[in-house]
C-alpha cells in the first residue's frame, strides 16, 4: 500500500543536488555519511561547479546522473528548489527530499515556493519529503541523507519526527547506549509526505517492530485515527506530542507555524487508536526498548528478583503505580527458592537473593518464578557488588528470556559497573532500566498495551435506527442566523435522532403553558425560552415542582414579569413547560469539533460540580461500542453509574447509545460545532436515561 | 547540637575491628578504600591474627590501638559485637559504626544483640551507626568505611540512604555524572542514630548544601517533623520515599522489618515541612543538582533560549506542567534580540536562534534575558550541531550565571557530543540536563520551594479558646467500653473544643421530641441513636424538614417502628432531634491517628461524593494557621470555598478553625483513633461553620 515511500528508505541510486565541497557546509555533510556510511548503491552529487568532491565524481546537473537513480536530495537556496524539482520529475526520479529551509516555516512568500513544489512533484507522480529536514537515516539499506555526527547500532525501533534537532539529539544520545533503530526520518514541514504516511510505511517495514514518533501536530485528523488503528494492531506507535499545554502549543507554532491542536482531542485519538503515549524523551526510550525487546505480560503479576532490598522496594511501588501487582508465589515455588538460595533470603515477592547473589543464583531464581502458574512477567534488579560480575548476571538472563514467553525486564542500577551488562542484555533481547522506577513503569505500558490488543476490534458504530435527518435540517434551515441553540431548540435536534429527552412543550403564554402542563402530568417546569439568557438558571429562569394549573400558571407571570424587570434586553420567546422527571444520576454529554480530528464527545459527571471536578473523558467520532464504554469507564462518573457502595448499576447502555448518537449527529451535520446535554439523567439498568437540558452552537 | 555525630564523618583516627586479609571480603575492602583514599588520619585495623594487613601494622585489640582514634569500625559476627562496643567504650571511643549484619533483621535473636549493643553504648555515652549497613563515606575528610568501588567527586550533596546497596548503586551511577557529594551515610538498621539525627547533623555540616535521602520508614514522627520543619528553612531536603504503595510497603518490610508506614501521613509530613518529595531515583538527582548549584526563581516566568524548536516545546510543555510559565520579554529585549540574532530567529519566547548559534549568541541573548525585568529565570537549550562545540557555549552560560542571581538551568540534549559541556557547566555550578523535561521539572521544584521558604514561618497553634478538657475526659469515661461514639456522642466532643454544631438534643420519647424540637425550633430533623446502626440515613434512621410538632411525633413513632422491624437486632437509645441547618458548602473534615506521626488531620469536599471523589489533603497536628490553610487551598473543596462563578467566598477561617480545634481534640486525647464530621456546613465569610453528623473511633 504504500510501496511509493520505498526509495526514500532504500534507494537503488542517490543524487545529492547542491553538493558543497566546503566541509563547513552541510551538503558536504550530507555526502561524508552517505560515502562513509554503508550505503551500497550509486551515490552521485550534482553541483556545475565541481568535477568532484570525496572522491566521488560531481555532474553537472540531475539529467546527466546514471542509472539507476531513485531518489534526490535536494540542498539548493529555497528560490531554485522548484526548477530542480522539475528536472528530478523529467528525469523520472518519483522520490526527492528536499533538506533546504527558506519555505513555509519563514512566511508567505516560503508556503508559495513550497505550494509550487508540491504541484510540480504532483504533476510527476513524485512524492516529497520536507522541506526543512534532515531527510533520512536507514540503517539497513545504509542509506543516510542527514548531516548528523555518527550512526546508531541497527536495530528495530523506526522513529520518525517533526523536528529534525530532535532527530539529531535522539542519535547523539543513543550512541553509546545500546538502543538500535531501523530508520530516522526527519519530516520537515510535510508538504507532501506526513506522519500518516510514514507511519503506514513503517508499519510494513520488515525492519521495524516498533514505531517511535515526535509529533508537533497531525494534518489530516480522520486520516491518521484509521491509519493508526490498523496499525496499532501490528506494530506499537508510541508517541511523544508536544504542544499538551498553551505554552507549548505556543512554541510550536512560533517553530514550524503549525499548531498543535488541542491536547485533549490528541490524547482522545491517542487512546482510541492504541498510541502510546509518552509524557518525555526519556520515557520514550525506556517504552520503546521494552516494546522492542519483551512481549506484553498477559496479566499484571510480577515477580521482583533482587540482590537488594532498597531497590525492590522502590520497584514495589513503581509497579504498583503502573497497575501492576507483586504475584503470589506458589508454595512449592518458595520451597524450591529455599532450597537454592542464600538460607537467608527472601523467598516471598519480592525475592531477595542477598548482596552475594551470584548468576546461577539468578539463574535458579528467574526460571523458578518464571515457571510459576501464578506469574507473568518478572523483574530481575541488581546492584553492583564487589564480588559479582554484572555482565555475567545479565548473560544468563538473557539465556533464561529466550527460553519463556512471559515478560523479562531489568533493573541493573548504576552507572560504570553496569554499562557491559547492558550490551550484553540489550544484545540478547532483554531491556535494562538504570532505576527500577523506569523498569515499573515500562512493564505498566506493557500490560496495558497488551489490554488493549486483546480487546475484539469491533467496528465503529455509524448505523442508527430512529434517525431523522430532515428534521435536523429545518431545524438548522430555521434557525440559521443564530450562533447559539437554546434548550428549546435543540430538544427537537436530540429528538430526531432519538436520543430522549424529558417531555415537554415550546408555548407561548400561561394558558397553553397549563394546557400543556395538564397534558404532560405534573408535578411540571417552567423554563424561560430567550437567546439572551442562556444560563436560565442564574436569570431565575426555572421554577420547578409546580404541582396544578394554578400553581403553573402564577408561575408564568410572576417569572416572566420578574425577568423582564431583571433583563429588560432580553428577547423573550416564550416558555418550555416540562414533566418534572424522576431522580437519576446527573452526568454531562458533550461535543465540540476540533479543528483537526473533528467532532470530540465528552461524558463526564454532571450537574453542579462539573466544573470543579472536570471529571470528563473524550473520543472522537466515529467510535466503537468498546471506545464509547472505555471513555464511560475511565471517569469517576462511570464508577457511579456501575454501582457505588452496593447500588444497583445504572443504565451505561442506554449512556453509549446516546454517545454514539450525538456523535453521529455532529458527523452528519459539520456545522453544528458543540452541543452539550447536562444533565443527562440516568436510571437504573434497564430504565433509560433523559436529556434535562441541552444547547448547541453551530 | 549534633556535634557528638561529627567523628563518624571527621574523626582524628579510625580503628577497623575485625579486618581480614582476604581480598574478597568485605572488611579488606574497607581497609582497601581507607588506605586509598584521602584520609590523613590514623587508620588501625583491629585482629589478633595478623601482624599487618595492606601495609598497616595490626592490632590484637582496641585497647592496644594508639591515640587518637575516636571512630570504630566494626564488621565481626554479630554474636561477638556487644562484648567489641564494650571494650570500645572501654577505651573511650565516642563513635562506632556495626557494619556487620545479623541482627535485627534476622529475628528476635538478633533484636536482642542490637538491643545488647544499644544499652552498652548508652552506658558509655557512645553513638552507634548501623548494624547492618555501608557506614559512612565523607569526600571532605576522605574518611570511608565503605567496601563500594569508586569515590564521586567531591560536592555539596550530602546523601542518607536506608539502603546500603542504595549508596554503593548511586555511588556506581554518578562516578562519570559530574554529580558531586559531600558525604554518604548508609544507616542500617538505625539501632541509635537515625535519619533524623542525620539530617541535623547536615544542617549544620558546612560541605553539604542539599541534603538528599533514601527513606523506608521514620521511627519518632514527631520529632522528625520538628527538626525537618527547621533544617528546611536553612538547607533544602530532598526525599525519596519508599513504600508508597502497599507492595512498596510490604516489600520495604520483608527487608528491613521496618514498617514504611502510611504514605499518605508521609506525604503531609513533608508538605508541612518543606521537604521536596521525588517519585524516582532519576528525579532525586535532577532536584539535588539543581537545587545545589542554583536559587529557587523569586517567581514562575522563564526565558527559553534555544538553537531548535523541538526541544523548547518540551521544554515549554514541561514548564508548564510544573507550575511556570514563558516570560513576556520586553520590546525593548526583543529588539536587542533582533539586532544580535541570526535575522531568522524567534526573539519573542521561546528565543529560537536557530541550529548555527555560536557561544556569543547564546551569552547576548541569555544576558539581555537575565537583564529583562519580566523574568525570573532562564532555561538556555542546546541539540548538538555540527560546527559548534557544546563545551564552549557551557562555558559562555557559566560565566553569565556566575553574575546574576535569577536561576539559570540548562538542557544540552544529547550523549557523547555534551558530556564535556556537562563537566564544564557543572564545574561552574549550572545544572545541565540531558532531555528538557528534566529541566522544566526542576525549575518548578526550585519555584515551589522557594515559594514555601518564602511564607512566613509561622507558629504551631496550640492555644485555644473555649476548651473544656474535663468535659471531653468525662464523656470518655462515660463510653469506655464503646469502641465506636456516634453522633450524639460525638456532638459533646466538638462541644467541648467549641467546633459549631447544628442545635440539637438527645431524646429517648416521642414527647421529649415533640419538646426538644418547639424548643430548637422548626423545621426539625430526627435521627436515630444507635451503636448498631451508624450509617443512619441507609438504615432509615434519619427524617428531615419536620414542620411542626405533630409531624415530629408521628415521624419518631413510623420510624421507630420500622428500624424495629428492619434492625431487630439493633440496640435503639433514643433519638437525636436537631435544628435543620440551612444549606451550606458540604466539606468534611476527620483524622486518624497516625502510627509513626500522631493525628493525620484530613479536609476535603464532603457530601455523598466523599468516597467517589477523594477530594481529600491531610495535615499532621499541630500545625501553624498557614499549614492549615494551605491543606484547604490545596483541595477541590477549597476552590469551592473561594467562590466559583462569582459566588461568594465562604467563612474559610472558620474552617481553619475547625482544623485547628479538631488536632488539638486528638493531641489531647491520645485515646481517640479517629474523628470524622460529615458533612460540615460551610457558610458565607464571616457566617461561620456548622457539624451536621459526626462520629469517634477509640
């Protein structure tokens, strides 16, 4: 499927256009790593105005280039990007990176000379990586058009970022510690080639077992949700975003002029597509190293294998922090631990050897736990001691992994002392986390990912019965002029796609009000109808509880002679008269468009507290049953709803039907941009829910 | 006052009793790092069946040792121990350190070793380190009684660890770090001195800046708490706690048979005393580097000086989530930015000066920064380039902190290309760190601390008025036998320390009621007393808005009846007819004995979302008027009592009041376990409080 980024990783012949023989210059860079690297194809720089540089022959232009060549680098002043681009198209090269700033990143002027790239490459059936980047590192085909000092061991972490410093950073960082990668690519200001594209590469890319990203912000929203859906179930993304808070989102945009979008709807994305997410550079090595390495445990119970205790101890409450729990060890698991061990261990969990632990002591110890019905995954820490070679501990473990199909990480916590024992583990398989915080929280990332994948795929949810989409039309036909709905109107939005709503009536005057009071059943509602006062409570907009027609009809005057005394600006378009409805947990529905993922559903506990809580979880629609309950059961307000202090359950059913409702609704009609119900009254199992009050905004 | 501690870290001479000649055993490898290292006193190994060990001669016993020599180093087993410290006393040495294990830790037989040696030294005035521990590494005077490879340079970090094998791994882990310690101590099983001796004897110790420990459990809390609440005013204390969470807990206890205690009493320990609490061992070092070479900012606003956007959107997201924020520069820094800066660069904030800035953009624009009177501090960013060397721009950040005193912190984000800008900034006494994440955490750490060093000092309340001990002494004895005191025996409790109940009274008719209630006034609330029944409103114990007097009388006989028939069991003792309060904000506030620190006061939102909400802070009594106001603010429910929405704020003192008043219940009356009033009304500044239900454990 995405067989067009191919030359990109694994060219058959590179021309590097604006090769500079000034070794100050990144051109020259750019050619040093390509000729010094293990590239085993064609390499060909193409500047007029030299026969050659490091001793690779130079020509004078794109035409003159042999066969067989796949892909450009381009390094040339932004102005003569465009005519290079051209020739690269005439001469039948389909992929060019274009390394050289000066485009969109530096205003209008920049985004016109990028537009015209993009449209000549179109034209040619090219595809374009950049501008502004540093273009690509794959370590397997060799290919490397980076300026970057030194090459990362090969490996199966694929990381692909919008920032080419980072890019850098990441290989200056990893060099001397043992993480292998099987590709960088830095993507610029993706006038063609994106994140999505990339990630749907990397996801059929043998060398890649782990998808790694740096990501400032996502072009095409719905795009990338179904890209990295299917790809979650065969690779793990994980992704380090920035711009999660104002500033940062300010940053970014003051970088690169893209935004970053709201945090919110990236994380709703984010959980419902199986992305991992990274809060730092550093966690995004220790996940990808444990994701790359170790398989998911296929439950929470871990078993800590140490020659200290402090250590274990702080690994204990990592792990506990993450979701994971110490296992019970069987006993004849303990009896066999005893009879290995030091007479002085600890043979519960954790297992502590003692400071002499020496490697067939872990060796005993780790196969012993392994073996052990009740365990998952296990954690082997050390700490260096006078008389133990670390390198050798971590020999026999890595021995001891490649014999299970649970879980093994490490904790060997040092610096020195330990640096061989990582190359050794790392070399076999097995991630090693300098503190035991870090090994806890990766084995935490572990398992849930591992939840995730073992939950049916399902499918997204976009057939509805009880759908009226015309009366939704004249609805918004009739009301086009105004930015904001009010309760009475959009009662009838909810209602044309079932989603239930107290029953009342839109009237005019007291007389109908205690027609349709009668008709309705009391005790009723009086709610005043006015665009100006949308917050009816705080206006003593509401009377409720009124029991007869005596009661709702002094009710409509004293109300509306009251407010308009309080408010004399406010139009006042009559009153709804509703069914007092019966007590039922109070939780809120909400959606608001986001500018990049679109319509973003909320749910979240209602009623008075919702804005001192903000007990709310997202997901963007389109959504499956399984995302619509996940976000229903990661909020407070859905342990309510499942049944507090022995309660009954309520009804989270009838709670996803009107989730996937709305959000059906805001897929339909793209000019409503939020609607909120709050609150939704919800009863017991079986007993429905009913939307109290509602607004939308288009 | 802690100078008997000071010959464990300087002593004139130091005698190692039972060094064997055997290179693989621990007690050589003591002797092996003595004779090493820089100490210049007198160092005398101590066993009768050598002549001479290392090329020091060999005593037969401590009496033969020559003068001075005022610390001893004891690794025999443990059963020979006691009668060594004896003849140590014997000999007039004021300090031992029991390397040697077996005791405590092992079983009761070894408690009554330690227990043996404890009295010895006490009859001798002598202070004990350990048993089982490292003992004591001090980089000034060069003393170590360690066995652990390796010496990190010498600094003004001075670190206290439960663990021995904590010490040696963080030893092992900073040696290539340029992270530089005063001293170490390793504290063993603390049968004498312990953490909180320690960390008074840093306060006043001049080599240490930061005190940085690795803590399992507290022995005296209270004492802890006075020490640490002082210590912090002169030297920051940064914590890492273990046993956080019950498998923490649980596996701190299979170590070291120590109980790690509540964290959640932990927690307001450290809240209250401003001790910096860290969640890893990575975070440990990050705060103690930062904290040892900078000042906490005077505010949160922070300049961002970067060469690539990537990593000062991190940086801003890290910021951010740490309580600071991007200063506004000045026009006028902007515009000296503009004239210094690479024409393309960013001079708004982030200050983006793009991949080629040299050592000379980076000091223009740090000192225009640093000069602006909108900011407090600087985050200066480095990603390693191709043509300027990261020592270099090290050295040019080093010398501008070295001129002012706003916080300068830097992120060289990289491996092999910054490690020699890390040797240099830390030489010149600027933290540097390898992702931004790490930074932007520190710097809100330095803010938060430098915020708290900034309160006043306040004092613990512990004069009240209004307080009638004999009242509380008697109803104790009254229900002596009752482990549980309801509500109406809970109500004379608060009475007594003058906390505001609702009017009410205890009646065992329906006459009394009817009574009570004309009395009180209307409208009434009537609940049952019971010991059997205190969840009194699931038991249908409880009827509310009772508007006259008949009402009152029919409500006690329906009620009555019906708990009868639902709760035969229950033993009834009248009922409680109380005054209905008007509504209020619902907070509850409690405490529970803590078994390490004594009452753990508790506030938060109260109400029937006490249990879904865990809106809860807790505070350890006695506390000043600010701890128990910044428990309030640090809660949701304190927000509320702010004033949502443009509400009025509410009688907050009042509430503090409370706090107060309920602490001083539980200092005086040991006896009571824990206290809960649920919900007290909260009404508008100046209107006071309200217990409506309460309840005592003994």
């Amino acid at each position: 499927m995405t067989s067009d980024l191919k030359p990109f990783f694994a060219p058959s012949g590179v021309a590097l256009i604006g090769t500079s023989a000034n070794p100050t210059k990144l051109s020259f860079g750019i050619l040093r790593n390509m000729v010094e690297g293990e590239y085993r194809g064609g390499v060909y720089p193409v500047n007029p105005r030299h026969s050659e540089v490091l001793g690779k022959p130079c020509f004078a232009d794109i035409s003159s280039v042999p066969d067989p060549v796949d892909l450009a680098v381009i390094a040339l002043p932004a102005p003569s990007v465009p005519e290079t681009v051209e020739a690269c198209g005439q001469r039948g090269i389909k992929t060019a990176i274009i390394i050289s700033g000066g485009f969109r990143e530096v205003g209008p002027q920049g985004l016109e000379l990028e537009n015209r790239c993009v449209k000549i490459a179109r034209r040619y059936k090219m595809r374009i990586i950049g501008p502004n980047c540093v273009g690509i590192m794959d370590l397997y085909s060799g290919v490397n058009t980076t300026f970057i000092k030194g090459v990362p061991p090969k490996g199966n972490i694929g990381f692909l970022s919008q920032s080419g410093a980072i890019c850098g950073a990441v290989v200056d960082y990893v060099l001397d510690k043992d993480i292998g990668f099987s590709n960088f690519t830095s993507m610029g200001n993706m006038a063609d080639v994106n994140e999505t594209d990339i990630i749907e590469y990397l996801s059929v890319d043998p060398n890649t077992k782990v998808i790694a990203a740096y990501l400032e912000g996502i072009k095409d929203g719905q795009r990338f949700l179904e890209v990295a859906r299917k790809v979650s179930r065969i690779k793990p993304i994980v992704m380090l975003k920035v711009g999660r808070s104002e500033a940062g989102a300010r940053a970014v945009s003051s970088h690169t002029g893209s935004l970053a979008g709201s945090h919110t709807a990236y994380q709703a994305a984010f959980e419902q597509t199986g992305i991992i997410e990274v809060e730092s550079a550093a966690e995004l090595f220790d996940v990808c190293i444990g994701m790359v390495y170790q398989r998911p445990p296929k439950g929470n119970r871990t078993v800590i294998v140490t020659n200290s205790g402090g250590p274990a101890a702080l690994a204990s409450d990592s792990l506990a922090a993450n979701g994971m729990r110490l296992a019970d060890l069987t006993p004849e698991t303990q009896a066999f631990l005893r009879s290995k061990l030091n007479p002085a261990a600890q043979v519960g969990n954790p297992v502590d050897m003692l400071g002499g632990a020496e490697p067939q002591e872990y060796a005993d110890a780790l196969k012993a736990c392994l073996a052990d019905e009740n365990v998952d995954a296990t954690l082997a820490i050390l700490t260096p001691q006078a008389l133990v070679n670390p390198a050798d501990v971590g020999k026999v473990i890595g021995e001891i992994a490649a014999q299970t199909d649970k879980t093994v990480i490490t904790s060997f916590v040092g610096g020195v002392s330990v640096s061989e024992a990582r190359h050794v583990l790392h070399g076999m398989q097995v991630p090693m986390y300098t503190f035991p915080e870090q090994a806890g929280k990766v084995m935490g990332v572990l398992r849930r990912f591992g939840a995730w994948r073992s939950k049916p795929e399902g499918s997204l949810v976009t057939a509805f019965k009880g759908i009226d989409q015309k009366a939704v039309q004249k609805i918004l036909a009739e009301t086009k002029n105004q930015p904001i709905l009010g309760e009475a109107q959009t009662r009838p939005l909810l209602a044309a796609y079932s989603i239930p709503i107290v029953p009342g009536e839109w009237v005019q005057n007291a007389d109908d009000a205690v027609q349709a009071a009668e008709k309705l059943g009391y005790p009723a509602a009086l709610k005043i109808v006015s665009p100006d006062l949308l917050h009816k409570s705080e206006a003593g907009g509401i009377r409720l509880n009124l029991t007869d027609a005596a009661s709702v009809k002094s009710a409509y005057g004293e109300m509306l002679s009251k407010i308009k005394k309080d408010h004399p600006q406010a139009r006042l378009e009559g009153m709804l008269v509703e069914k007092m409805a019966p007590k039922g947990h109070e939780v809120i529905i909400g959606m608001r468009r986001d500018a990049t993922f679109g319509p973003l559903v909320m749910f979240g506990l209602g009623g008075i507290y919702v804005e001192l809580l903000t007990d709310v979880a997202f997901r963007i629609a389109p959504m499956t049953h399984q995302q619509a309950l996940d976000m229903v059961n990661s909020t407070r307000a859905g342990k309510l709803l499942a049944g507090l202090r022995g309660q009954p359950a309520a009804d989270i059913e009838a709670v996803i039907d009107c989730i996937l409702r709305l959000g059906q609704l805001a897929l339909d009609f793209p000019e409503i941009s939020e609607i909120e119900i709050n609150p939704l009254l919800v009863y017991e199992s079986g007993k429905g829910v009913l939307a109290l009050d509602a607004r939308a905004l288009r």
